[in-house]
C-alpha cells in the first residue's frame, strides 16, 4: 500500500470505529465511515475531515453505492476496517429467529458483502483487511450464541481471504478486542448494572466489575484497539497476514480454572 491510504471503515460513527477514522485521518490518509445512523457519521466526518456515506452494509445496494462512491472520490481503495455489529443475548434456546438474523446479518453476512464487492480494488492496491472481531470468536460466556457465533465465523471469514488471496497481494488480519468504553459496551453495562443493583456511579461501576479479574483491571480505550487496527493496516505489518490480534487486557492469557486460587505469600519467622 502507499504511504497515503484510502480507508473505508464500517461502524466508522461511534467506538472503535470512530477512533480508528481519527487516527488514520491524523496520520494524513483519506477515510470513509460508514454505518447506518446518519448522525453520529456527520459528526465524525465534521470533526476529521473523514467522507460520511450512511449504508446498511447487510443491504447488497448499499454496499455497491459505498464501493462505488469510495472508488469516484478517490479512484482507490487501499484498507478495509471491517467493525460494525450488533449483539443478542441469550443461549440457543432463548434466541428467537429475528435476533439470530440479525446479529448474523450484521457481523458476518454485511462483512462478507463488502469483502467481496471491494476485493477487486482491494487485489489492485495490494490492500490489506481488518476485521474487529471479539475475544468471544476465542473464549465463550454465558447468553452469547449468536454474537460469539457470529464473530468466530467473522475471524474465519477474514482469515479465508488471507490463505484464498495472500498469494495475490492482500493481507487480511483481525483482532480480538475484549471490553471496551463503546456505545454498545455502555448499553450491556447499563443493563448489568441495574441488574446487580449498583447505584453510585452505575456505568464506571459495572465496568470496574466486569474487568476485575482481568490483567489489566480495566477496560480498553477505543484508540488503543484503533492503534493496532492502524498497525495491521501499514506497511510496518507487510509480513503480518492471517493473524488473530488480541487487544484484550490479557483476558485470554488468565486461565479461568485458576480464578478461585489466590495465592499469598507472607512472613514466616525462621527458628534456628
């Protein structure tokens, strides 16, 4: 890819994918963001300089209008940030058939559409794919089905492209991110905290909660998973394909079985 990139990021209005249209555009390359809410796209492209262009990318039409529009104003595409999604709780006998469509539309069928309709623009500007995946595509939780169903498939998806055309120039590589400050974490802690009952400030709270046991004992920022993004998307990764990128705190390095041991070591006086 040249030093100037053409970058197209879905879910590109809020969250990671906000944070990764202010770091390329800070680093001098040309961005689209796209999603479906057309107001949270404005703002971002307002305060970046960033190409708003509002598609359902589960929508065919709407991703070939998002391709097609990419391609006018710029006559390239060089990097694809693959990061809009959705959730649904619930295990598989809880999920109704609308909620499954739904998060599998939007995390894995809208990725696949963009992958290919972009692919030939991509295989000429020996390009390179990023796609926001989850710790989830690794590791389960209790009422996570479709979402963690969804982001496994997701990372096998991206990792196709790399073994079907790596030998053709294009990179494709994910990452894992863990809990992170979004709009959509926001909700899911929101609704656990109301559950749990927490009552100061409910959001930080749910938050510290959650992450307690991680390595890091907090989560991630937006920016800090948009660095790495940025990373993958560079020539500073020029031999990085097919790679699985955890930005997680370390939650995939703790061994759950090991949770209820805490191990403390104290003085012992020594008697000669």
């Amino acid at each position: 890819m040249t030093d100037q990139r053409v970058v197209v990021v879905t879910g590109g209005g809020t969250g990671i994918g906000a944070a990764t249209a202010r770091l390329l555009r800070a680093s001098g390359h040309d961005v689209v963001i796209s999603g479906r809410r057309p107001e949270p796209l404005h703002r971002i492209a307002e305060e970046t300089g960033a190409l708003a262009c509002p598609a359902d990318t589960a929508d065919p039409d709407a991703v070939h209008r998002l391709v097609e529009t990419t391609m006018a104003q710029f006559g390239r595409i060089d990097g694809l940030v693959v990061n809009a999604g959705v959730g649904r709780g619930g295990g598989v006998g809880d999920l109704s058939d609308e909620d499954w469509d739904l998060v599998l539309r939007t995390n894995l069928t809208g990725p696949f559409l963009l992958m290919r309709a972009a692919l030939p623009h991509l295989l000429q500007a020996h390009g390179s794919v990023v796609a926001v995946s989850s710790v989830s595509a690794l590791l389960n939780g209790v009422g996570n089905a479709a979402y963690a169903a969804s982001k496994a498939a997701l990372l096998q998806l991206c990792r196709s492209l790399c073994v079907d055309y790596g030998p053709q120039g294009l990179r494709a590589n994910v990452v894992c991110p863990s809990w992170v400050r979004t709009e959509m974490a926001d909700r899911r802690m929101t609704r656990f905290a109301d559950d749990a009952g927490l009552t100061i400030d409910e959001v930080d709270e749910a938050y510290e909660e959650a992450t307690r046991l991680l390595p890091a004992q907090r989560p991630g920022d937006p920016r800090e998973v948009a660095e790495a993004i940025s990373w993958l998307l560079s020539s500073a990764a020029s031999f990085v394909n097919g790679a699985v990128l955890t930005v997680d705190g370390g939650a995939t390095a703790l061994d759950p079985g090991t949770i209820p041991f805490e191990f403390h070591v104290t003085r012992r006086d020594v008697k000669h």
